[in-house]
C-alpha cells in the first residue's frame, strides 16, 4: 500500500500536535494549572495517530485513555480539548469530564470510561448498527495491554467474532498496566494470541512506527467494510512516562526506557520522511511551528475561558427529562 | 378492548414499537430462534430475523456494552437479561456507561433493559432477586417496574421511546397471573408518574410491582373491618414521583411502605426518608416498612414464603398502625 505524501505530511502533523499538546497539559499539570490528573501517551503517538487517520469520516473509534492523536484528527479541536484539562465551560464536555474523557458524536467520537476495555463491547455495538442498517460503516475500539485481561475485553471480541461485524480492534500494547508488567498480566508472548481464541485474525505492528500503523490499520478498515469481520491489531510499543504525570515510573528499568528513547515515533516519522527524500527539514520545521501556534491559541484560550456554574452541575442528567407537573 | 396478560402486553409493546420504528431490535440470550426463557419473543424470529432479534453469547457485560454502541449511533435497543439475577454482570456498562453517558458528554443512550425479576416461583438465590435496588442509587438511570398488564404495555412503549437508559422490571409471578382489558393500539404510560391503585382515606400503602395485588387483597380484607385503604402504585422507581407520594401522605397521614426487595437500603427506605423530610407535620404514626427479610432468596416454599412480604403481613402492619 502506498502512503500519499500529503497524507505521510498530515500523520507526522498529528504526531507533533500530539506529542505538544500532552506536553504541554503536563507542564500546566505540575503547575497546578490542570486539576485532577494528566494521562498522557508519551511515546506511543502514533498508535492512536495512526489508527485514527485511517478512520473515514462517517466511521465511529471508541478510544481509550492514551488515544488523544485520535481525537485530534476526528476533528475535535485543541481549543476545546485544552479547555477541557482545564475544567472550562468550552470544553468538549463543559467541564464536567475532565482531561481524556473526551466524546463527541459529532466527530464520531465515543468517550471513554475509566473502566479498561469497556468500549470493546460498546464499540461493536456502534459496528452492530451499521451491520443491522446495512451502512458501510466500520467501529474502532481501542485499549493498553492492561484491559486486554478484563472480561469487557473477551465479551466484545467475541460478539464481534461470533457476528462478523465491521469492527476492528486495536490494542496500545506499552508494556505496563500502571506498574504491573506485562509478564504479570498474562501468561503469553503476544497478546494478538488472544485474538485467536475467538477466530478474529490479528496482526502484529510496530507500535513506534506511525506508517505502519496507519497501513494495518487501512486494511483492516477495508476487510471490516467488505464484511470480512474484525481484526485485532497489536500495537507493540512503550509508554514513556508513568501512568499518570504523578507516577515517576520507577518500576520501569531505565535500560529499557534508553531502548525505546531510542525508537521514538517521531523520530522514525522524521527519520523516515527525510531519507526518502518525501520532506525536507525546512517543512517539517514549518509543520512543527504551526503546531506549537496551534498549542499556544489552545492555550490562551483554556485560559479566557469562564468556568461553569456550579448550576451547571445539575444540568444533563437526562436526555429526556421527567415533566414536573 | 380485550383481556390479556401481563406478558401479552409486554409481547405486544415490543412488537408494535418494533413494527413502528426500525431502529428497535432485541438482544438477549435465547431471545430469538428459541422466544425467550419466558416465551415473550416467541414468533418474532420469525417476523424480523436475526438482525433485529439477536441471539447473544452468554455475555451481559458484551451485550449490553453493544447495546449502549449501538444507541450511540441511532438505534434503540431492548436487551433481554435472562433472569433480572444476570443484569449484575453488566453492572459497570449500565453504572459507568449508560447511565453517565449524557451527564459526562452529552450522548443520549435510548437503552431499554428487561429486567425479568422478583420471587415467589421457587427461583432461589439466583432466579428470584429484586434488583431494582442494586440501581436506585444511579443517577443517570430510570426504573420502572408495573403491576399490571395495562401498564406494562404502556411503560415498555415508553421506555423504548425515552432517551435516557430505562431498566424494566419485569415481574415474573405476573407473567401469567395478571391479566386487564386494554385498549386495541398505541398508548403510553407515562414514565415518572404513580397511580393510584385504589382509593382510600384511613392509611396510605405506597408499594409497586407484584405487592400491588399483595396489597390490593389485604385492603379488600381490611374493608370489611372499616379500614379504608389508598394504595399507590409507583409504577417509576427512579425518579420517585414525589408529587403522588406526598398528595397520599397528606391525605391518609398514615403510611405504610412496601416491597418485595429486601429492607435495607431499599426503595422504601428512600419513600420512608422523603416523608418524614417533606411531610412530617402530616404523619399520625410511624411510616412501617414491610419488606422481604434482609436474606438471599432462600429455595424453599416454607422460606421463600417467609422471605417475601404476604398479605398478613400488611394486615398486621396496616392494624397496628390504625391503632397508633
């Protein structure tokens, strides 16, 4: 499969959106600027970016914690997503869903809930929908390695399985549930053997290379679209920093962090665009310097923004209200 | 007009809406070649194919979860749970999914869960609970449970046709046991407002689901003694209709709570408190709670018997409180 330039230019685009964006939410963080936690996916960018820049505009991602590429390309702007870090009445949720829980129907956005791996199944019911409607529309569900052992992770591969649906499943494989390494999660090489068990074929990526990604990705949109059922994704790769901003991660051995700095994902996009000669150092500078403008106005605008009313609270519980009388 | 049952009028909200609106279909367990444990889908395999009646793995956690992806994009699913008992395995996609789903991000999730619940068929611990309970404290969630055939078409229609994630509980004893004559086509039952079962002015028995009829026979016990009985039928769990209870309150200034899930921390304590808050200077006496005994279900006719609130126990409890 051949990557259109423009398309190689807008994946490295939403690496360093990402990859500045989180950045700067964790500077702001231990500033104190951003209550509650930061969770970012500091070296595993181009798991989401990859992943999510597959997607065509009608398809639905049900995403996870460290999937902000995702909703970056959906289309939900840094504006509203800084807001958000901050608590702002502009934010995606008007504060009342802090950082990462960010849903927009929308942009085809589902927002994730905390509890690991719950949007495996909720994702395959968006992909349920447009199996019963005959729509050609595919549904992405994504978690870490960790949610892999929770039941909601078995459940929705296997409905998903038992039906053919047009979904696809991607796993941000970083190694580490919290401080739990992956040889005290599970008793297997690769969790893509868990696929197996429920006849989804799945493929092995390296998580760290964003083209890659975006590739398996593709094709495995395209085989969910024709009904070919889902595939499951392993993204191997490495989660940088702790679990949150406020976890050092020093269970994690420093050898292997110098390993893994090593094969960074933007390094590899820059590495990659640059000798085969499909951009020059002087346009990906431009690039960069329009996504640290972009940071900035996110910023300032998080900050300009009014906070919600404490009323504002009690707004939304339900879609449909009970009529007082 | 014409007589059918409780499960009837379950069956026929569930064919109508699906023959309505498109966007209807079922999921559950058993639900489509077989009909369902209970026989309520029996012919709508038939009808609408596997699409839109879907045999699920055994999974309610998976199910359900689908449910919520698929109310996200347009549908509007009805999940069958097998035995209300099983719904505790998708306590998290209803609690941190369903229920927050338009608090946290503003998505409506149209879900309609049929919770076939409740004692008295010699289920034991499994096939038996009241589990509207484990629910009450989700914000977020409706529950409506219905005492008779005419409300249960009426509420499931309005369920499926609410935006916001409705758990139904179905009670199993009435299945078969209830029957009312119900008028030909569509109708709603409006979701949030009680009823008034019966008609009284000497005590107020705030109740819903199958201790409707629990009530209604001791009341018609107590007639003959010059007692007269008001039974309100909540028909919605969450929210209570406060307005109904309050009104009762206010006129008998005697009340007696009752319900088949067990006491602590029940629905009834929840009616209790909102009383003795709201409607203190009404009351005559203390609000007495007849509820099931704070147990698993037990198996055995003599336990279960015990277990579950009777009609001597609101006689017993309605005498005292007369007296008070």
């Amino acid at each position: 499969m051949d990557v259109k330039r423009e398309d190689l230019l807008q994946l490295y685009y939403y690496l360093k959106l990402t990859r500045r964006l989180e950045d700067r939410v964790t500077s702001l963080y231990h500033q104190g600027k951003i209550l509650g936690g930061a969770w970012t996916s500091n070296g595993t960018e181009a798991v989401s970016v990859g992943y999510g820049y597959a997607l065509e505009r009608n398809d639905i991602a049900a995403p996870y914690f460290r999937d902000m590429g995702v909703f970056l390309i959906r289309g939900i702007s840094a504006k509203r997503i800084m807001a958000q870090y901050f608590g702002k009445k502009t934010g995606v949720t008007g504060g009342k869903e802090g950082n990462i829980h960010i849903g927009d129907l929308n942009f085809g956005v589902f927002a994730f809930p905390s509890h690991l791996a719950d949007n495996y199944p909720v994702g395959t019911g968006a992909a349920l929908a447009f199996k019963i409607r005959g729509e050609k529309r595919i549904a992405v569900a994504c978690t870490g390695d960790g949610g892999t052992s929770r039941g909601d992770f078995h459940e929705g591969m296997n409905f998903a399985a038992a039906r053919k649906l047009p979904m696809v499943f991607i796993c941000n494989n970083n190694q580490y549930a919290y401080s739990t390494p992956l040889r005290l999660q599970m008793n297997i090489k690769d969790i893509a053997e868990r696929a197996l068990a429920y006849g989804i074929p799945s493929k092995i990526v390296d998580g760290n290379n964003v083209v890659e990604v975006y590739k398996a990705a593709k094709e495995a949109y395209e085989i969910a679209r024709n009904g070919g059922g889902p595939t499951f994704i392993e993204c191997k790769t490495m989660r940088m920093h702790g679990h949150s901003e406020h976890d050092s991660a020093k269970y994690v051995p420093r050898e292997l962090l110098d390993e893994w700095k090593k094969k960074d994902p933007i390094l590899n996009m820059e590495k990659y665009l640059l000798e085969n000669t499909i951009s020059q150092k002087a346009e990906l500078e431009s690039i960069d310097s329009r996504v640290k403008k972009e940071i900035e106005e996110a910023e300032a605008f998080a900050e300009q923004s009014p906070y919600p009313e404490p009323e504002d609270g009690l707004k939304g519980l339900y879609a449909t209200p009970i009529a007082e009388e | 007009m014409r007589e059918i049952t409780y499960l009837e009028a379950i069956k026929e909200a569930l064919d109508e809406e699906m023959a309505r609106d498109p966007s209807v279909f079922i999921l559950g367990e058993d639900v489509g070649v077989y009909g369902g444990a209970f026989r309520v889908t029996e012919g709508f395999y038939e009808k609408y194919g596997e699409w839109r009646i879907l045999d699920t793995p055994l999974s309610e956690s998976g199910f359900t979860g689908a449910a919520i992806g698929a109310a996200l994009v347009g549908m509007r699913p009805v999940v069958e749970m097998q035995f209300a008992d099983f719904i505790s395995c998708a306590f998290d996609q209803l609690v941190n999914v369903a229920a927050k789903n338009h608090y946290r991000w503003g998505a409506a999730t149209p879900i309609v869960v049929r919770a076939p619940y409740g004692g008295n068929i010699h289920g034991g611990a499994f096939h038996s609970q009241c589990i509207e309970g484990f629910f009450f404290n989700v914000a977020g969630l409706k529950i409506v449970a219905p005492s008779t055939a005419y409300d249960a078409k009426g509420l499931l229609k309005a369920a499926i046709r609410d935006n916001d994630p409705v758990i139904y509980c179905e009670h199993k004893y009435l299945y078969r046991r209830v029957k009312d004559s119900i008028p030909e086509g569509d109708y709603i039952v409006p979701i949030g407002k009680a009823r008034v079962a019966l008609e009284g002015k000497d005590i107020s028995i705030i109740t819903y689901g199958a201790m409707v009829h629990t009530a209604l026979e001791a009341a018609q016990a107590l007639k003959e003694k010059g007692i007269s009985c008001e039974i309100i039928d909540l028909r919605t769990i969450l929210p209570l209709d406060k307005k109904s209870i309050f009104t009762t309150v206010k006129k008998t200034n005697k009340v007696v709570v009752l319900h088949e899930q067990t006491k602590t921390g029940g629905v009834g304590a929840e009616v209790s408190s909102l009383i003795t808050e709201y409607c203190f200077d009404y009351l005559d006496g203390p609000i007495i709670r007849i509820a099931a005994r704070d147990t698993p279900v037990p198996y055995s006719a003599q336990m279960e018997e015990a277990f579950i609130p009777q009609v001597k126990d609101v006689l017993s409890a309605v005498e005292k409180l007369i007296r008070y």
